[in-house]
C-alpha cells in the first residue's frame, strides 16, 4: 500500500512534534520551514562564544516532556542533561526588596511566613488546590479536542468549575489567599509567559504555581536550544524529512481539499497539511478567503499576547548579584499591563525578566564573560523605531548597573536588539506577536481556534494559537491532540 503524505509547514516545537507523531503513525512526513535551522521562536543565535536562546529559556512541566518522549520509548534524559535550578529565580521589586523562590518548598514557607501572617500555612492552601487544578487538567482538559461547546460546558465542567476556578479571575482568586504584594506578584508574575494578566486570565492558571513550586524550574545544559536539537533528532529517528529555507506562499485547493504547499519554485503534494506557522498568518495569506477558517474581522478582534523587546548582549566580566533567572517587577505594575492589553502602548517603565544562564552553564559565553538575555514584555502590533529600542536599551543598561552596584556600559561586547519587525520578518508572526493568542476566558479551550479548518478537511493547525496555548510543554500537548484529530478525521 502506498504511504500517505504529510506536509507540515513550520519547524517550532509544535511542527516537530507533529511531524514525529504523523511519522510514527505511517505518513510519510515533509517539514517545509522558511528558515535555516529547526525552533521557530526557539531559535539560536551564536556570536563570539556567545549561545543566546533567542526565544523560551525555562524548561517548565518536565512531565509533559517525559509523556512526549516516552510515546516513541524515550527520555529527555536520553538527549538532555537537566539540572533543578535553585534558586528557580531571583525577584527584584522597584522598591528594592530582593527575594529568591528556592527549589526547597520548606525555604519558600519560610519565607512567606516572613512576607505576610500564617503565610506559610497559606501557600500550603494555595499550593493544594493549584496541585489538584493540575492535575484535573492534565487528566481531563489540556490533550483534550474541543470541537463543540458542549465538549468544553457539560454538567461535569458546571459542578467543578467553581472548584476548578474557570470561572474567575486570576488577581481576585490570589486575593482571596493573601495580602501580601510581594507574595501577589509571585503567584500572578507567570501568567504573562502565557500571555495574560493577572486581571483578565481564568484563576484556573494558578496551577501555574504547581508548575513553579512543586514541578521546579529546569534547565538543559548548553540551553534551550538543546532540546530543540532534542525534537529534531527524534523526528529525524521517525524518518521526517526537513527543507529549510522554504517559506510556503500558498496552499493551493482543488474540490475542496488541500493539495499541495507552493514554495518558490516547488509544489509539494500530500494527502495532509499541518500548519505550525502563526495560526492568523496562514488564514489571512496562504489561503484563499472562501477557505480560511476564521475571517479577518475575527482576527482583529482577538486578544493577541504581547510582542517583546529582547536584547542579547554579552559583556566580558561576571555580572554580580544576579541568579539565572531575574524578574524585575514595578510595585505598582498595573500600569505596565495596562499598556500591555487595555490602552496598548510604550511603557514608561516597563517589569523585565533577565536571564543570565552563564550564572549556570559556561558552555553560553567565553569564560568569566557573561550572557544576558533582557526580555521587555510590550503590547503587539506597535511602530517599533530604532529610536525606541535604544531608549529601552539605555534603560536597562542603568537598570542593570543598579541590581548589580556594577558600571557596565563599556564591558558590553555584543548587543543585539530584535522585536516586532523581527517577529513579523522572522516568523510571519501575525501583528509582530511574541507568544500568539493570549489565554483569557473567551480565548481558552473550546474558544482557542481549532486544530482542523473548517472548510478544508485535510488541513490542520498545530502550536501557541491553539488548545492548550502558548509555551513550549502546550504546543508539544497541542501537537499530540493534532495527531489524534488526524487520525479521527481521515
Ligand atoms: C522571547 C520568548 C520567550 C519565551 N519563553 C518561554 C519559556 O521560557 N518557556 C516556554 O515554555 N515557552 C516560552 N515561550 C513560548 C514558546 O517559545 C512558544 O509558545 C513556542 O515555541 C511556540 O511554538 P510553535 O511551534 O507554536 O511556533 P513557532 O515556534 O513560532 O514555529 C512556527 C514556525 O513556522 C515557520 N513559518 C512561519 N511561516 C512560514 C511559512 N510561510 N513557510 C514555512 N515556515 C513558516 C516559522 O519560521 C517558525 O519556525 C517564549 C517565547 C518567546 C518568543
């Protein structure tokens, strides 16, 4: 019998993970990727001994890669050395407080017993009902397809939703718990990873904290980027083809039914498509209108997540009082989400993250240099100038001098600053988002785009704009559930 053909168009986590899949159940499997090398927005850039992670730098829900890996007899240990991080990271408030989340749970009652009353009795509360909220999810929501409201509202959701906290909001639930607005900002900081707000994502998030405190903070030596090399050596194992450096500019259509992905000057033929580049950009510019999924006007008026300046910068001597992760965040922090989703814009001040992995690993950087990534989380589709990115760059270079007591500016010896534009020319990212559709209510589950088009029954959608969302262990699950509706389908 002749073997059926794949075609999946984008090499981030979710296409590798597609594509294995497929692989392993009998497709003959083609990955179209318009750039040189595997990772989407994990995507590696080397300078002078420098290796920057251009994109995700935790490695968060270890099982979730464990379940990926062990479906084709694997381990991530198979491919990746891992390490706990501890501290998981370092918080420096504008104020000038300065605390670390330890990957000891029993430093971290300590410490909140310190922050607020009863604080320890209270995170041992929080962290009960953040452990069950996962595991609910991992168990009945998140390698689940949502194709009908029903799927996602049935009498079981109704009875255990108000138990599950679907229903309210992530800042009101934390409040119920504590006072504390350092102890606030610890258990809401990570809801902006999944490109939401503390104000306006599902309190069902706080299971986050599960993730944070319980499951740990990992890294793989040599970064991120390892387990990128992870994914493509697997699916090269299952026999998946790569061809990089060709960007599809369309999916042409004959009875209704995908045919083949047009690059230039090649047609590529299947029996199936997979579509891991941004869920936005394939409607709006490699189909046809009659068979896009979802109209223009519908994406216009979707949350999307927030873009982001990253700078990459290396400076030759070691950057003192920094852990490997770092969050800066402002006391009053509303106003920079306000400019993040309410009222898009500039932030004045903006929180950052900061990651320093040479603190961990000396394979990043030149010895006793060290490796900065500065993430500036701003909203989507804004004019990014290269007068506004060295207005941000000049802010954390003084930033910098002050977490660190240390004058940087002439050890800096490489820098390189990307956002929108870049999003936009590097990977079709749809109003130069970084992370694709932010996870509120209306943008969660059932309410994500689906995995199969609806007009084309052969072509599907893998990664961050669908069910369960954005990071690199959702898109690996969004990718498992791909593969069961293709099988399901045809
Ligand atoms: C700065 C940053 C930090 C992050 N930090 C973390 C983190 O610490 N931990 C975590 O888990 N997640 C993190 N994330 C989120 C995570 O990286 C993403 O959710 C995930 O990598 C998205 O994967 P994807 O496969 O859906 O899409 P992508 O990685 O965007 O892959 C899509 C691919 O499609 C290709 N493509 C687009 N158009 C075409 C075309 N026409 N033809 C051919 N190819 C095309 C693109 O080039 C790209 O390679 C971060 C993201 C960013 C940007």
């Amino acid at each position: 019998m002749q073997e059926n053909k794949a075609i999946v168009v984008g090499s981030g986590f979710g296409g590798m993970a597609a594509a294995s899949i497929l692989a392993k159940n009998g497709y003959a499997v083609t990955v179209l990727e318009k750039n040189d090398m595997p990772g989407g927005r994990a995507q590696v850039w080397k300078k002078d001994g420098y290796i920057f992670d251009m994109g995700p730098s935790w490695y968060l829900m270890p099982d979730v890669f464990e379940r990926y890996f062990a479906l084709f007899g694997k381990k991530p240990e198979d491919f990746l050395k891992l390490e706990r991080l501890d501290p998981h990271y370092r918080v420096f408030y504008s104020g000038g407080k300065i605390l670390d989340i330890s990957a000891v749970l029993d430093e971290n009652m300590k410490l909140f017993d310190e922050l607020e009353k009863d604080g320890a009795k209270k995170l041992r509360e929080y962290l009960d009902n953040s452990k069950y909220q996962y595991e609910i999810a991992m168990e009945k929501f998140l390698y689940k397809d949502y194709k009908y409201l029903t799927d996602f509202f049935n009498w079981k959701l109704i009875i255990d939703g108000s138990k599950f906290h679907v229903f309210s909001k992530l800042d009101s639930y934390v409040s119920r718990y504590f006072e504390s607005p350092e102890i606030k900002k610890i258990l809401e900081y990570n809801i902006v990873f999944l490109g939401g707000a503390p104000k306006n994502s599902p309190a069902l998030y706080s299971l986050m904290t599960h993730v944070d405190f319980n499951l740990g903070v990992w890294y793989p030596k040599g970064g991120l980027g390892q387990l990128v090399n992870a994914f493509y050596e697997l699916a090269q194992s299952q026999g998946v083809e790569f061809i990089f450096n060709h960007e599809v500019t369309r999916i042409k259509v004959e009875n209704d039914r995908a045919v083949a992905a047009v690059t230039d000057p090649v047609e590529f033929q299947a029996d199936v498509f997979v579509m891991n580049a941004d869920h936005a950009y394939v409607d709006l510019n490699l189909l046809d209108r009659k068979h896009r999924s979802y109209s223009e006007k519908y994406w216009d008026q979707r949350k999307i997540a927030p873009s982001a300046i990253l700078m990459f910068l290396g400076f030759n001597k070691r950057l003192p009082n920094l852990k490997h992760h770092n969050l800066y965040l402002l006391d009053d922090w509303d106003v920079h989400f306000e400019t993040l989703f309410n009222k898009p814009g500039w932030p004045d001040e903006p929180c950052i993250y900061i990651c320093c992995p040479s603190k961990t690993d000396s394979s990043v950087a030149p010895e006793g240099h060290e490796n900065i990534f500065i993430l500036v989380p701003v909203a989507s589709d804004l004019d990014d100038t290269d007068v506004i990115r060295e207005k941000y760059f000049k802010w954390v270079i003084d930033l910098l001098q002050r977490l660190t007591g240390e004058a940087v500016t002439k050890n800096l010896v490489v820098k390189r600053i990307f956002s929108h534009r870049d999003f936009k020319s590097n990977y079709n990212a749809y109003k130069g988002t970084a992370l694709g559709l932010a996870h509120t209510l209306r943008q969660t589950a059932v309410f994500r785009p689906q995995h199969q088009n609806k007009k084309l029954r052969n072509l599907f959608y893998t990664g961050h704009y669908n069910h369960p969302g954005i990071g690199v262990p959702m898109v690996t699950i969004s990718s498992q559930i791909v593969a069961d509706v293709i099988k399901r389908e045809m």
